[in-house]
C-alpha cells in the first residue's frame, strides 16, 4: 500500500468513525424527544401560541412581577368592563377581567407590593364583573392593609365608578367624564317591524313571562316590572357602594346619581373625587405619598401578531342593518348594566 492509498484509508475511517458517533447522538437525541411527555409538549405549543397570538395562560402575562424591590401596580381598568372571551387574532387592546382578578390575587401574596393605582378609561360595563373586581380589590385592602389611589382618564363612567370607589383617594384629569350612577337594562320592541316583514315570533313556553325580552312580541306591564325590579335592587347596591367609597350617606348620592354625567370640576364640587392633577402630577404625587418609585404593570394580553393584525385590520363601513344589530348586541341583551353610552358611538 502505498503512501496516498494510506491516506485515504486513514481518511475514510475518519470519515466511517465521525458517522458513526453522529448516528449515535441522532438516534440518542431522537430518543429523548420522544420520551418528552405530550404535557410539556403542549406546554411549549402554548407557550409559542401566547407569544405570537396572547392566548396563554394569564400568569405569563404577569411572570415580571418585581419580588425583591417594592412597587406600586398599575391596574388598567380601560373599555367596556365585561367578561373576558376567546379573542381573534385581530383583537386590540382592552379591559381583560381574567387577567385582573389573576393580578390582585398575585399582588395579595407579594410582600414587595406597596399599593395599587386604578387607571380608569371606561364607560362602565356588567354588573356582575364590575361588582367581581371591586370585591376582589377590597378583600385586597383588607388583607394586606395596602392603600388603592384611583385616576380617571378621558372617561370613567358608571361601572368605572363603582371600581372606583375601592380607593383610598380618587383623582381625575381636567377633562375627565364621570359619573352617571345607575343601571340600564335594554331590549328592543321588533314586533312592529317583523310584522311588516311577515314574520311572527313563536316561543314555546312554559310560564308567560319564560319568553320575557323577546324582540319579537311587546313587553307586558307585569314584565316591564319586573325588570324595573332587578334595576332598582341593583341601583341600590351601587348607591350603597359609592357611599361607602366617598364617605357620604346613601341620600347625598341618591341626589347626585339619576344618571347624569359631571366634569371633573363639577365631581370635586360635588364630593365624587378628592381633586383634578395630570397624569404626571398624579404619579408624582402617589410616589411621595408611598415613599415608593417603582410603578409596574403588567404586559400587554395581545401577542405579536395580534397586535400586528390588528394594525393591518382593514376598514369595512358597516351598512345600516350591521349598525343596528351592533347595538342590539350591545345594549339589548337584556343584562343588566353600570353603564354609559359614550356620546358618538
């Protein structure tokens, strides 16, 4: 054998030995993925979905919560309050319930916690989530002895307020809308339409007011009472609330909530909030009050390309028939209510 047949044989078994090792680690590799429980597999699947889309866990969204350092956290309270549902990929950003509730629970057992400032910019929203929250922030203050500030944006409105009157100390801007205490439940009367159009609504019941709120057939004396009913025990509750929060007895409310909304000059004047600052006076003088310089919150609930396509979202005038049943959707479901239609809508 001579000299250059040498070094290929050398050369081949280089090549055969280096093989050999990389099928080894191959199939070692192959093995070891494949023993990964479906779990975590689905872990991980979830975790590339909330990143791209925001549809993981809440709790992800709430992973850089300080720990060492003390802070004061930011709940922003912004749109119609209402329960959280599965969001499209086209979703933008607002009032996400779960991830609230998921963000008191947290601050409750987090001793680096210092406080909590409610940014409100909302009309108000359900009963029920309004009512959910505000309890939540007040087993918050009981528990851990902590004060809530609260400031109000372009407009904090009906539910807002009863969120509101959680705090300690409650702040708005100059332009700021408020108010408008009190409960609206909406359906809508279509018989007269449907019997334009030949159609008659047929309900199978098995009481006479099973069928209560259908938009196909007038609402009975005894009907509209009873709704009148649910509205007032829930108007009362809400009197009771803001109350409580403002240090006022229920008849001093009772004559500054018949629905109407207030500036925020006309709120100082009438005893709704402690005064008017900007954002920046406002922030500056919860960080002298706390002795504390950190504010947190939490990271949006839209993924990446949730937030790119709802940028790209492309316009669509909606038709005269699409508007309408929009604000059937909205206002006439029949739920009740802690809100105010913002003028415009």
């Amino acid at each position: 054998m001579n000299k250059k047949q040498t070094t290929w044989f050398i050369v081949a078994a280089v090549i055969f030995i280096v093989g050999g090792i990389a099928s080894v680690l191959t199939n070692a590799l192959s093995e070891r993925l494949a023993a990964d429980s479906e779990e975590q597999m689905t872990s991980s699947f979830g975790s590339i979905m909330d990143s791209l889309y925001g549809t993981g866990d809440v709790s992800a969204m709430l992973a850089d919560m300080p720990k060492g350092e003390d802070f004061i956290a930011v709940l922003p309270i912004e749109g119609t309050i209402q329960a959280s549902g599965g969001a499209s990929i086209y979703s933008g950003e607002g009032y996400n319930h779960d991830l609230l509730m998921a963000y008191v629970n947290k601050l409750i057992d987090n001793d680096a916690n210092k406080g909590i400032i409610l940014r409100l910019d909302t009309p108000g929203g359900t009963v029920y989530e309004a009512d959910e929250l505000y309890l939540k922030l007040m087993e918050y203050k009981e528990k851990t002895g902590r004060p809530i500030w609260a400031y109000m944006e372009s407009m904090c409105c009906s539910g807002g307020v009863y969120i509101a009157s959680s705090s300690d100390e409650q702040y708005a801007n100059r332009i700021t809308t408020t108010g408008s205490i009190g409960v609206i439940m909406s359906n809508y009367d279509m018989s007269g339409l449907y019997k334009k159009l030949g159609i008659k609504e047929v309900n199978i019941v098995s009481a006479e007011n099973k069928d209560m709120g259908s938009a196909g057939k007038p609402m009975t004396s005894e009907q509209k009472a009873i709704y009148q009913s649910v509205v007032d025990e829930y108007y009362e509750q809400f009197v009771g609330i803001v109350a409580k929060g403002r240090n006022m007895s229920e008849a001093e409310v009772k004559k500054l909530a018949d629905g109407r909304i207030y500036t925020a000059k006309q709120a100082v004047e009438n005893g709704l909030i402690d005064g008017i600052k900007t954002s920046e006076e406002f922030d500056a003088y919860v960080k002298e009050t706390s002795g504390v310089d950190l504010f947190y919150e939490p990271k949006s609930s839209g993924g990446y390309l949730s937030s790119l396509m709802g940028s790209v979202k492309p316009e669509k005038e909606k038709t005269e028939a699409e508007v309408l049943v929009d604000l059937m959707n909205q206002l006439g479901s029949g739920v009740p209510m802690y809100y105010a239609k913002p003028i415009g809508e």
